[in-house]
C-alpha cells in the first residue's frame, strides 16, 4: 500500500522551506497569500500554513509561484530540511 506521506508523516517537503523564507522576509501568511493572488494562484492565508506545517499538499503551479515570490529555485523549495537531533 502506498502512502503519500513523507517519513516525517507530512504531506510535503517543501513546507518549512517556504516558512524559514517567508520569515526571512518578514511577510506574514496573509502578505504571503496576496503575494500568491498576484501571480495567479487563488490561496488564502489558511492553506498557506497548511503548507507550512506540512498538511495540505502543494502543487506544480503552486511551486512554480512560490519559487518566483522568494525568487529562489524549485531545488532550494524542494531540499528536504535537515532533521534536528
């Protein structure tokens, strides 16, 4: 049986990448949500911190958006965070 769920139990890996830069950038959820309206993307501030708690899935396009935002690379966005021990 397959599980769309990565090792930690999330629905992403992307998730707390797009938290650290949205925090480095000092936007919160709601700017980040408007930012994403303005490139197309219909979200709001709620599914972005299901995102970054890891449990709403994230699309292709929604990827695409989030990169152009942070003006990043999809690699950086998709770099499974190092594991705290």
């Amino acid at each position: 049986m397959f599980i769309n769920k990565s090792i930690d139990g999330l629905n992403n890996v992307c998730g707390k990448n797009i938290a650290d830069l949205r925090i480095s950038l000092s936007l919160s959820q709601r700017e980040l949500a408007d930012k994403m309206q303005l490139v197309g993307i219909n979200i709001d501030k709620n599914a972005i911190q299901r995102i970054e708690c890891g449990k709403r899935f994230v699309t292709d396009i929604e990827i695409i958006a989030f990169a152009k935002i942070f003006n990043t690379s999809y690699d950086e966005l998709l770099t499974i965070p190092k594991r705290k021990n």
